[in-house]
C-alpha cells in the first residue's frame, strides 16, 4: 500500500459496521474540541491521527492490525487522572501490563526527549514505552474506558491540569 491521504468517510469505510457509531462518536468529540484529524492509509494499515489544537501533538491514534481496530492513547498528562486508571478493566491493564517498557525510564537508552508512562494501578508499577503502553484493542468492553481515558487526556491539555 502506498501512502495516500483519506476523508473520514474513506477511513470509516474500513472500520468494522459494530465499531463505526464510535468512531463516528470519537471523531465528533475531538473536532468539536478544536482537534485537527488526518487519515492516511500507510504500509501498514490504515491511520486516523487527532492531534491537539495548540500542541499539534497527536492525542490518539486509530489503527488498523491483523487482531482488530486499535486505540493508541498519547497519555502525556496521565499522572493528572490516575484514580482513572483503576476503574480499567481487566483486558486493558492487561495489554498494559503486556507493553513494551520505556528504554528511557528503564535503561536510560532511548531519545532524552521520548517521554514514557511510570504510573501505578491496583498498587502494580508500570514503566511503558509512549507508543504501546496505552494501546487497547477496541472492544465492546473496552469502547466506554477508551472514550473517558481519551476525555480526561484531552481535559488536562486543556486546562493545563
């Protein structure tokens, strides 16, 4: 596949007809926020990218692998909302749990600029690298947590909190 840029209506083409009213939920939560989205279809799959108005840092990710349709949350402000990361089922601390770790927070071996997770959940300690410590696979169980982790992420930008 080559990359090429896609409209929304492209990219929810290609979601599955179960997923595609959350889609369709999360795309009108985050432009009504002020976010920039693209759609891409890449090597790899397809893409949607929501970046933050003010950043122009990508706040999450929809992407495409042979297991499903994922959601890459960009965490960056998650110490202001870990209560949250309690109330998470077991499937999604889980893929947590199966994430890579941060080479930066680890072994200090990664780009100084590579920002990780170290956060705490159930008292367990989690040290993951930014692009696959919060990745879930998009699920009927799921879809509710992924919505209020993206809407706390997206709160504290915003406020600054």
């Amino acid at each position: 596949m080559s990359q090429a840029k896609l409209t929304f209506e492209q990219f929810l083409d290609a979601v599955e007809s179960g997923h595609q009213s959350f889609i369709i939920d999360l795309n009108n939560y985050f432009t009504e926020n002020g976010c920039k989205a693209t759609f891409e279809e890449k090597k790899s799959g397809l893409l949607a990218s929501y970046k933050h108005s003010k950043t122009k840092k990508s706040v999450i990710n929809v992407l495409f692998r042979k297991e499903g349709m994922f959601v890459r949350i960009y965490g960056e402000h998650v110490n202001n909302y870990l209560d949250f990361l309690d109330t998470l089922p077991k499937e999604m601390i889980d893929s947590i749990r199966d994430s890579g770790v941060c080479k930066r927070i680890v072994f200090n071996t990664c780009s100084p600029k590579c920002i990780g997770y170290d956060v705490k959940i159930h008292g367990e300690h989690f040290q993951k690298c930014r692009y696959g410590g919060f990745r879930f696979l998009v699920t009927e169980t799921n879809k509710p947590f992924i919505k209020e982790f993206i809407e706390n992420e997206l709160l504290a930008r915003l406020t600054g909190k």
